[in-house]
C-alpha cells in the first residue's frame, strides 16, 4: 500500500467504487442508460414489520444499548442459525456489529491484539476488497488465496510459510463476486486446512440465502460452523437478505472464546448498534428471507407473497415437477407456484408439498 515519502505513514487508496464514477458517466450515455451491478445495494422496501417494530422501540431507546448486542437479538440470532443449517450455538456465542463491513475491515486487527505472532491474513483472490484492506489495517500482511474450480479457495496453493504466519483466513461462499454456490464441501474442507494449521476461519456468509442450484431454485446454502464452531468465525448480515443495508446490522457468532474476546474489546471501543435498531433486527432475523416472509427448516422451506393480481408460493422446481398433475389448475414456473383468492390452493395439498420439501431439505445434510 502507498505511503508519504516523507512521514512513512499511511495514504488509503482511492475506494475501489470511486473508481468507476466515470466509467458509470460513460455507461449513462449509452442506448438504454446504465445498468449498475457495482454495489449489492438493496432495491425493495424494508419490511412493514421492521418499520413497525423500529418505531416502537424508539421512545423507549434513550439508553445507551449494548455493544454485544441485547438479549433478544442474539437469542434470534442463534435460532436462526439452527433453523436455517442445524447448527446450535448458544446465545452469548453470538456478537451484534453494524453491519458486517466493519467487522471484516476490523476483525484482524482484534485478533492481532490477541495474537501478536502472527502477522498475515489470507483471503480469496477474486472477492470484496474490504478483506485486504482489514489485514492492511490491522498491520498484517494481505496474502490472496487463488481460486480453483467452482471458484472455491485452492488452498494447496498457500506457501508453508503463509500458512505459518496466518492468522486468519477468510472464506466467502456464495461468493462476491464470483457467484460461486454455496456448499459444505469446500467450507468444511477449509476448516480442517485451518485447524491442521491453527488458523482462525473467519466465514462471510452474508449471502448465504442468495444460493442457487443448477435449474435456478433456491438452495440452502451452508455454513462454516457446521464442523464445529472451534477456531471458526461465521458473519451474517442483515443487509441483502432483509433490505436493511441502511440500517446497518448484522452479527458475528462461533468459537465462543473468541467471540467473548472480540465482544469484549468492542465494548470497550463503543462499537455498538443503536437501540431501535437492536429492537427491530429480531423481526427480520426470524422470518423474513428475500425480501419475503418465509418459513425455514435446514434452509429454506417455503415462501409465500402476496402481488396485485396474485399470490406466490415458492417451493422448488422438483417439487413442482413431481406434482405437476395436482399443480396444472395453477400457473408455476421453475419453484413458484401462483394461485388468485379466487381459486386457492388446497390446504392438503400445502400440506403435502411442504412435508415432502422437508423430506427434501432433510436429505441434503
């Protein structure tokens, strides 16, 4: 990273989305205008029922909250991470943070100061440049990790002695932005290179619900912590998944001494999520996927959304395949079944759907 001649100090770069204003005033200017993939901002509306539940809360938030985050948001936290990927992790091994990006541009930095001897974090080479700059940040040393098939970390590529000087290692599946799928194969097959090693796995999984097979249905991603949360760090975010970029809320949970380490030093340094924020994170965190409500079971289970002329239940295109007869009455494309308030769809017939989707979802682990 440059530095000033002069002082040796620090100079940032320009911010990798910066740099592309002026190709975006060049893209403006062709047949169509632009089309901006640059950020992961979201486009919908926050839910009604975080609104409803943030403006509860505000009067009664004049206190200053807990950085750790307060009861109630990790409880909901930790019930969702057991309800989306069977993996149980009690409360106290979950921390808030304001959103996720501080988290990764601060999280080497906190682990340094826990551990001095080792200097270098290890990210993938193709991925969210926030990662390199938190190792910059943190006084380490930024090593990319080059990507091998289905653009998942190859990690025999690591010199022996990045591997003894790491720290920490992050893993990003689904990828950004590659888009590569989430899956446990090369999640898990990171953790035991990195517990062989002992390197902390730092798993950013904030798009861990936009994963999908290869016919285009929504997939249940997989989490890192799925080995065990020993030396294991998972991210989530509430960002894409809820809408709720601006709000700035999402949470940490794993290695339960590292958390309390981590929580510990953030209390100190005040990095704490506001109150009515707190207050209304639950509410997205327990039910809402997508943008939508939905109901969860080792992924997700079902969908459902009301529009204008019609009203959606979204399953997966198998499903709907193997009930195309009892489905033809209705109108479906790949996982999403339509049906009006006119003609609903029959409760056994739900029923149905949804138990062979947990059978589904069941067969997968």
């Amino acid at each position: 990273m440059p530095g000033d001649a002069a002082t040796g100090g620090f100079i940032p770069p320009i911010y990798p989305y910066a740099r592309l204003d002026a190709l975006k005033q060049r893209a403006a200017e062709a047949p169509g205008g632009i089309v901006d993939l640059s950020i992961g901002t979201p486009n919908d509306p926050v839910p009604d029922i975080v609104v409803a539940a943030l403006a509860a809360a505000g009067p009664g938030s004049a206190g200053y909250p807990r950085a750790v985050g307060g009861p109630a948001l990790r409880e909901a936290a930790a019930g969702w991470m057991e309800r989306s990927f069977g993996v149980v992790v009690d409360p106290v091994q979950v921390v808030n943070c304001i959103g996720t990006k501080e988290v990764v541009a601060s999280l080497p930095h906190l682990l340094r100061l826990r551990d001095p001897s080792r200097d270098t974090v290890l990210y993938p080479a193709v991925s969210y440049p926030t990662y390199a700059m938190g190792a910059l940040l943190g006084g380490c040393r930024a090593v990319p990790v080059p990507l091998g098939d289905g653009w998942h970390l190859d990690l025999s590529a690591v010199s022996d002695d990045d591997a003894a000087r790491a720290l920490l290692l992050w893993v990003n599946e689904p990828g950004n932005p590659t888009g590569s799928q989430s899956n446990s194969r090369p999640l898990g097959e990171a953790v035991v290179w990195a517990r062989a090693r002992g390197v902390i796995v730092a798993s950013d999984e904030c798009y861990v619900e936009f994963n999908w097979d290869d016919v285009g249905d929504p997939a249940a991603g997989a989490t890192a912590l799925a080995d065990g949360t020993d030396g294991v760090l998972a991210v989530h975010s509430l960002s894409k998944r809820s809408n709720m970029a601006g709000y700035r809320c999402g949470f940490l949970a794993g290695d339960g001494d590292l958390v309390a380490y981590i929580g510990s030093v953030r209390t100190h340094a005040g990095m704490m999520v506001p109150g009515p924020i707190q207050a209304a994170a639950p509410d997205a965190t327990e039910g809402i996927s997508y943008g939508i409500p939905m109901f969860k079971h080792h992924g997700m289970l079902v969908g459902y959304a009301a529009f204008k002329e019609h009203c959606s239940l979204f399953m997966s295109t198998a499903l709907t395949q193997a009930h195309k007869k009892a489905l033809a009455p209705y109108q479906t494309s790949k996982g999403t079944i339509r049906f009006t308030i006119e003609k609903p769809l029959p409760a056994a017939l739900v029923r149905k759907l949804v138990k062979a989707r947990i059978a589904q979802n069941e067969a997968r682990r």
